[in-house]
C-alpha cells in the first residue's frame, strides 16, 4: 500500500507515472511523489537545494532554506568551501523540520551547449541521492534545480530530473530510497511534472 508522508494541511500524492516513469514497475510508483509548495515545510529525510558554486546563500529557493533554518545553515556551509557545478554536498538542517540539506550546485543554462548543461543537470540529481544512500537518508523531496535563475527550461530540466531519478532508482542503490519527490512552487514547474508524472 503506497503511503504517504504527512505535510501540514497537505499530504504527498503518489503518482502514476508516464514520461521517464511509462515503464516503471509498482516499484517505482510507489516511490516517487510530486508536491506543489514551499520546500522549507516539508518533514523528509533530506531537501535539496538550488545553490551556487559558492555555497552561501542566494535568492529563490537558496534564501527560502538559509532563512527557514537560521544562521547556523550558512556558518556550516562555511566550512564546506564553495561545491562545483553538478555536484552537491550536505549539512544539518538547523531550523528546517528535515533533516538535511543537500546543496546542489546546477548549471547556468548555455544556449549554446545544451548537452553540457544537461550532463551537469543529471550530475546533481545523481549526486544528491548518492548522498542521501550514503547518508542513509530513505526520504528526499528536490527543488527544480537551475530552472530559475539559470534558466534551464522548465520541461527539459523536469525530464531530465525525472530520467536521471529513474535510472538512479533502477540501480542497485535504488532500493535504499524510500521516497523521491519532485517539488514544484511555480505554476510552470507544476505543469511540466504533471504532464510526466500525472
Ligand atoms: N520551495 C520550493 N521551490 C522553490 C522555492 C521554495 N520555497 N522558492 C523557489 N523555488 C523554485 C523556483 O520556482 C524554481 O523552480 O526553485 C527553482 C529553482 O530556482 P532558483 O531558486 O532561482 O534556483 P536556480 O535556477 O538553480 O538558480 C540558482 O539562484 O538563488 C540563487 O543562490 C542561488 O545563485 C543560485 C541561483
């Protein structure tokens, strides 16, 4: 019986799935949930942030998580001197009901060099949840890394999220997660994960 993890006044849906997912077994059904909200509120093992190389902060849903979990968030990432592009790293949660944070460093879209873009894009999402194994963390919700400020466009970042977490899951790591979920906090994101995760 696929189940759902408890938000305030909301709850996880478990998805069907097409897109990336069309030929997922109940495995995957089961374990892969869309929320559409603020990343801060949710209780899972580990959220993921959308950082920059720098690791100190920033705008969007960087500055939502520092402000949710206090000043100690930015004095810990201090300490862990900058992360490069399509690459992450973990702190404590301080403040925030998760966890973790893992900070995930996603690409400046380039025009120029989608394919680039995308190979960094898939980096973080694979680094993220070999982090959360490695942590043992079973339950990890991600925020729509570089689809802001960077400007990955929305649908390809959101297939590309959706693959690299689907090949991650068909793994032998795979088991090891519990829950993935994708947060959505724009109406633009929410689309774009519907039409895949229905
Ligand atoms: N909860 C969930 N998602 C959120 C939240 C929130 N509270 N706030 C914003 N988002 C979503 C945005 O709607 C977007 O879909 O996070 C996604 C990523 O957008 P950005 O936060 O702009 O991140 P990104 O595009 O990866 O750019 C990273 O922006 O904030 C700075 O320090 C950050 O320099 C880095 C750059």
């Amino acid at each position: 019986m696929p189940y759902s993890i408890y938000v305030p006044n909301r709850y996880i849906l478990n998805v069907s799935t097409l897109g990336p997912f069309q030929n997922a077994t109940s495995l995957h059904n089961d374990r892969i949930g869309l929320f559409h909200g603020d990343i801060t509120t949710l209780s899972v093992d580990a959220i993921v942030n959308a950082a920059n190389l720098l690791l100190l902060g920033g705008g969007g849903v960087d500055g939502a998580i520092h402000r949710a979990a206090g000043p100690k968030l930015l004095r810990e990432c201090r300490t862990l001197h900058g992360c490069p592009t399509g690459s992450a790293k973990i702190t404590n949660a301080y403040d925030l009901p998760c966890k973790k944070v893992i900070h995930a460093v996603g690409p400046i879209y380039n025009v120029n060099d989608p394919a680039d873009s995308e190979i960094a894009l898939r980096g973080c999402y694979r680094s993220s949840l070999e982090l959360a194994v490695r942590h043992n963390l079973k339950t990890i919700a991600f925020s729509a890394i570089s689809t802001g400020v960077y400007r990955y466009p929305t649908a390809d970042a959101a297939h590309v999220a959706c693959d690299t977490v689907r090949e991650f899951m068909d793994s032998n790591d795979g088991p090891k997660l519990d829950k993935v979920i994708f947060v959505t906090f724009e109406e633009k994101d929410a689309r774009s994960y519907n039409l895949l995760l229905p």
